[in-house]
C-alpha cells in the first residue's frame, strides 16, 4: 500500500483490498472490524453527543462491515475460510450483512472470555472481554469455547486476581488479541487443514 495504512474508508483502499484477495486467494482471512460504534455502552451516551458525528461514525462502521462481510461471502463461495471477531453484545451481529453471512452453508458462531487466553488490556489484571466468533472454519470455532464462570469477580484460569473492567485505556490495549489466543487461532487454522 505504498507506506499507506489500510484505510477502508477510502474506497481506494478497498479496491485494493479487495484486488489483493482477489489475486493472492489467502486460505484464511481475518476480520476484526473496529467495534466502538456498535458497543452497547456507546449507544446508552449517543444522546449526549453531536447527533451529527454519531451519524458520521455510524455510516463509516457501516460501509467497514459490508465490505468485510463481502470478502467473507467471496472467501465461503471460493472454498476458503474467514474468521470474523466482535464483542459478544455488539449490536453488530444483528446487522443484515452479518446474518446473511451467518446464513451460508458451513457459517456457524461461537464464543469465548478472552481472560482464559491472557487477555490483559494492559492492565495486568484479567479482562473477561465475551468475544463471539464466525467462521466457515470448524476447526477454528472449535478453540472458542472457553468460557470463565467468573465466581465472586474472580477469574477461572490457573492465577490470582481479579478482572479489570474493560473501558477506557484498558479496552483500547484489549483490542489486542493476547499472544495465546493468536496461537490458539494458529492451531485452529491448522487443525482445518488437517
């Protein structure tokens, strides 16, 4: 991209995306859309904020979330695997790009705590951050089952402590998937192809 981010505003951006996918035909491709616009918690303070820029950040999240499912669309009609991550409460799952993807033959979601794979934000405590995940990929849904029972606020993987709450500078470092869960995707990837 010429020293240029990936910047799927730009619809130049996404044509080369797209073209890139189009020539290499990755097995795997993964998408983890930015999320704030779809957060519960965002739409409970929308009704404080300048009506117009909760407008702009609606149809920019919009216009990400169709071209990404439409990359999961080609990849499933190709024979070849994606893997899509939100928040589990995200208002994003009921979009209709994202339930016409879920639709497809081989579609399924699961979901998991991030806390059981090292999910940290940053803080060194635990971040539980419920995470779902779609994917035509059983072999990868399979290593999202995770869950933490979260007894009394406390964690259930092997450690001390108790979880952070994942707001602010904390939500913003767990946007960063932990070293474990990469791995554990890796494996995933992996198990598919047998």
């Amino acid at each position: 991209t010429d020293g240029r981010a990936w910047n799927f505003d730009e619809e130049e951006m996404r044509q080369r995306a797209r073209k890139k996918v189009d020539t290499e035909e990755p097995m795997f491709l993964i998408g983890s859309p930015f999320c704030t616009p779809y957060s519960p918690l965002q739409a409970l303070s929308a009704n404080r904020r300048d009506p117009e820029e909760v407008r702009r950040e609606q149809i920019r999240a919009a216009v990400h979330m169709e071209f990404v499912t439409s990359l999961y669309r080609a990849q499933v009609l190709a024979g070849r695997y994606f893997l899509h991550e939100h928040p589990l409460c995200a208002t994003s799952w009921t979009l209709e790009c994202i339930l016409d993807v879920m639709s497809m033959d081989g579609v399924d979601t699961e979901w998991c705590d991030q806390c059981q794979y090292g999910q940290d934000g940053g803080s060194g405590s635990p971040v539980k951050k419920p995470t779902r995940w779609m994917s035509n990929s059983l072999g990868i849904l399979n290593i999202f089952k995770r869950k933490c029972n979260n007894q009394d606020g406390r964690f259930s993987r092997p450690g001390v402590g108790t979880h952070s709450l994942c707001t602010g500078d904390v939500a913003r470092m767990a946007a960063i998937y932990p070293m474990n869960l990469w791995k554990a995707i890796i494996h995933g990837c992996r198990a598919q192809l047998g």
